[in-house]
C-alpha cells in the first residue's frame, strides 16, 4: 500500500504533530508499505524536497485565500499550479490512501487533489478546535470551511481521543458518517530503557511548549502551595511565557526550586521523565490526547492532569494518576502534595501505567491506522462500483 501524510507541519519543525507523522513514517515503511509526506513550505526558503531520514519529504506552498490581501493575490497566483504538482507527486508514487494528519491548509490541497484523481481519504484530528494557539477556526471561514469538507468527504475520520471526535461533531453539528479513535502514539522503549536524568533533589516534572494554554503558571502557584519542602520543579520546553514565569518565580519565592533547562532533545526528555517522581499536566485547554500520557506512564510515572480534552481517556483516575478538575488550583495543589508525601501511591500509580503504556505504542497504533486504511480503501471500492451500476437508483 502506497500512503501520503499531509502533515499540518514537519521536520525542521518540532511539536508534537510533526513526531507522530515521522514515527508513523518510519513504522508504516518497515512494515512494506510506500510513504511520503506533503507538507506546506514554510518558510519559503527550506527545499521543495528533501529526503528526511530516508523519508520523502515534499514541501508546498499550501496557501489559502484568506487574511491579507497579499496572500490573497498569492493564493490566486498560485493555486492551480501547486494544486497541479500535487497531483503529479501522488501519480509519480501511485498512492493508494491520502491521509491528512491535523486539518490546516494541507487538508485544502488534499480535498482538491481528490476532486481530480478520486482516492480514498482519512483525517486525523489532533484537538484543531480547541488547541489552535493562533484560533485559526475562529477567525476563519475559509478554515471551517476546510473541516467540514474533510469531515463529510473522507471515507473514515480518526480522533485522538473519543473527546476530539466529539467536539468535531459538534461543530459539524451531526455525527460523522464513520469514525475510529486511535491514540496517540509513544516511542515506548525509549522511556522505559532510558538512564534517569540526575537532579540534586527529588523534583516533580512537566514539559511543553511555554505558552499560557499549557498552564504552566497554575502548576506553579499550586506547587508553591503545596509546600512540599522536599521536592523541586522541572519544566522543560521554550515559549513567549517564559519571562512571565520567571517573573512568577521570583514573586512566590521559589527562586533556585523552578527549574527551566529550555528544549530538549528526545533522548534528554526520557532522560527527564525516567528521573522524576510523578509528571504533571496542568493544561487549561482542551488538548487532543497529549503524547506527553503515553511518555510518562512508558517511564513508569504517576501523572497528575487536568480534566481536558483526552487526558482522562489516557491517565485513568485512581489507577494510572490523579485527575484534577481544569483550573482548578486547589486540587492540584491537593493532588502534589499527596504524591509528593506518598511514594508508595506513586509506584502504585507508576506499575499500573507502565502496563497500560503498551495500549500507545508504536507497532499498535500503526496497526490501528493500517485498518483504517483498509477500511477506507474498502468504502472507496463500493462507493465507486455504486457509482457505476446502472441498475443503482432505479426503481421497478
């Protein structure tokens, strides 16, 4: 089988998209199958095409006809051109299945690639509704637009989480005619094989980007509350937040107890995960369902999360963590603070998550995806003999 990721982005991004199309990539290739991924070129001046760890990698500009009216003239100038190479890449590699992973603009080129060569279409949703920092889908007609078209034309729609699903239909404002969740994936060995990162102190730890959805500052006023002498902070990520919570930091005294070591590279994040007593998750936004579960019960942690978009389909309540009411400073203060004094829940916690952690690995999902696939292919095939029955619509 031949696929084409549309990805949202890619390499030389980072975030966490752009790691679940290269994992998927390379999976889906050691498993046979042809891939190549089609992502929009931006900036401008990173290569048409690259092979990216042995990966195909095209990159188009990908625009639409929105915002300014430079980008509108752009869009026009440009359009049936790229629309055109589009087409030619996936002819030239005989694709089977288009896959678009997290609607953008990539979702647009493949709606129209399809009008011209009918393909079998999956859409994968990573939260796009609720987690977009920049608010895309609320500011754009032409962005919604893009979601309702690929959530009625594409012959399976994949969620993250049951949660990113509904919120979908919700907006579509009627179920989707087929679906199927499929989580998140984890390289899960790396966790679990991965050499504790050394820290002077116990400390607690969380990752991301540094932005204010991510809620970094509320882990901090709870930590700080929590008064738990015996542990420090670990937040490991870069983002415009970041002189805000220094400020924060100094302001509640936890100078030299907050630790921010910046971005860091995979094996540095298992490192990291591998040393801490417990993860937590103080996202105030409804994210799809964050890698960042997968990761830490692989690592055998106990997660504290906040009741926001898949987390609690990931870390189970009582059983695998703590999950704590969204915002809610109180709780989560409650919540470090018994972990903080409890090593034995922790470990509890942390086994319990290690076993679960196979439900997000890798050779799982791709299989997941790989009957997606089938079934996709599948529905296409007697949409079409349908389409060619000449009996089909008649009556007696």
């Amino acid at each position: 089988m031949n696929i084409a990721i549309f990805a949202s982005a890619f390499h030389p991004h980072f975030g966490g998209v752009e790691e679940l199309v290269r994992q998927l990539a390379h999976e889906l290739r050691r498993r046979g199958h042809g891939v190549i991924i089609l992502t929009n070129r931006w900036p401008r001046n990173l290569p048409t095409y690259e092979e990216f760890e042995g990966l195909p990698v095209y990159r188009l500009a990908f625009r639409t006809s929105e915002e300014s009216w430079k980008s509108k003239i752009s869009y026009h100038l440009t359009h049936d051109r790229i629309c055109r190479e589009t087409l030619r890449i996936l002819d030239r590699h005989a694709i089977d299945v288009m896959h678009v992973q997290c609607v953008s603009s990539n979702a647009l080129y493949a709606l129209r690639a399809r009008e011209q060569r009918p393909r079998p279409l999956v859409v994968t949703l990573q939260g796009e509704l609720t987690m977009d920092a920049t608010g895309l889908f609320e500011r754009s007609a032409g962005a919604r637009e893009t979601l309702r078209r690929a959530l009625c034309e594409a012959e399976i729609v994949t969620g993250c989480s049951a949660k990113t699903i509904r919120d979908a239909e919700e907006f579509l404002g009627t179920e989707v005619k087929e679906t199927a969740v499929v989580f998140n994936a984890a390289r899960i060995d790396d966790f679990r094989e991965a050499q504790p990162w050394t820290h002077p102190r116990p400390y607690v730890f969380a990752i991301g980007r540094l932005v204010p959805q991510k809620g970094f500052d509320l882990l901090i006023e709870a930590f700080s509350k929590a008064g738990v002498e015996t542990h420090d902070l670990v937040v490991a990520g870069e983002g415009p937040e970041r002189v805000l919570l220094d400020a924060l930091v100094k302001r509640l005294g936890l100078a030299g107890r907050v630790h921010f070591p910046g971005r860091a590279d995979r094996p540095m994040v298992a490192r990291y995960f591998k040393g801490c007593d417990f993860l937590v998750l103080p996202s105030r936004a409804d994210e799809g369902l964050p890698v960042v579960c997968a990761e830490g019960m692989a690592a055998g942690k106990a997660i504290i999360a906040t009741r926001s978009g898949g987390a609690p389909e990931a870390v189970l309540d009582g059983e695998t963590g703590l999950i704590v009411g969204r915002g809610d400073g109180t709780a989560m203060t409650a919540a470090i603070r018994k972990l903080c004094r409890a090593p034995h829940l922790r470990q509890t916690f942390g086994e319990a998550g290690a076993k679960r952690a196979f439900e997000f690995s890798w050779p799982v999902v791709t299989e997941q995806y790989l009957r997606v696939y089938e079934r996709s292919l599948a529905t296409s095939a007697r949409a079409l003999a349908n389409s060619n029955d000449p009996l089909r619509g008649r009556s007696n």
